[in-house]
C-alpha cells in the first residue's frame, strides 16, 4: 500500500493522466510509477486507462495487428467486458 505522510492509502482514482501532455516533466512519471507500483487498486486499471486513450481508438484500438501482444489482446477484451 502507498503510505504518504504516514497514511495509508487503498484506492488510487484517476480524473487526469490519459495523455501524455497529462505528464509534462520526469516528476509526474515518477508519481505515476510510483502509484502503479503500490497495491492499492487502481481507478480506472492502467489497462482502461490505456484502451481509453484517444491515440489508440484512433489507431484501432489494442490487440490488432502484426505487432499485438497478449497483453495488448487481454486489455483489449477486459474493456469489451469478455
């Protein structure tokens, strides 16, 4: 669990950080490592966080393609709900 300032912390909530602008300097990358690293769960989950990035429903979305992994497909079907 994150413990800042001694209190521990459960749920992470996202209402920014879905894109890159979001993150404009190393510190910001820094927090967000650190929050994705910790236990606490995650609002949205670093996988719909992603699927819902403007840039890749443009591109097509995950999972499509000569370069799709099995994590790219697996986030793809988590937002699909399968």
């Amino acid at each position: 669990m994150l413990q800042p300032s001694g209190v521990e912390v459960a749920l992470v909530y996202f209402r920014a950080g879905y894109t890159p602008d979001d993150y404009p300097t190393e510190a910001e990358w820094k927090a967000r490592r650190l929050l994705e690293r910790s236990l606490a769960v995650k609002c949205p989950s670093i996988a719909q966080h992603l699927v819902g990035a403007k840039i890749l429903q443009r591109r097509g979305g995950l999972g499509r393609g000569p370069g799709a992994t099995a994590s790219a497909q697996a986030a793809q079907a988590a937002h699909r709900g399968a």
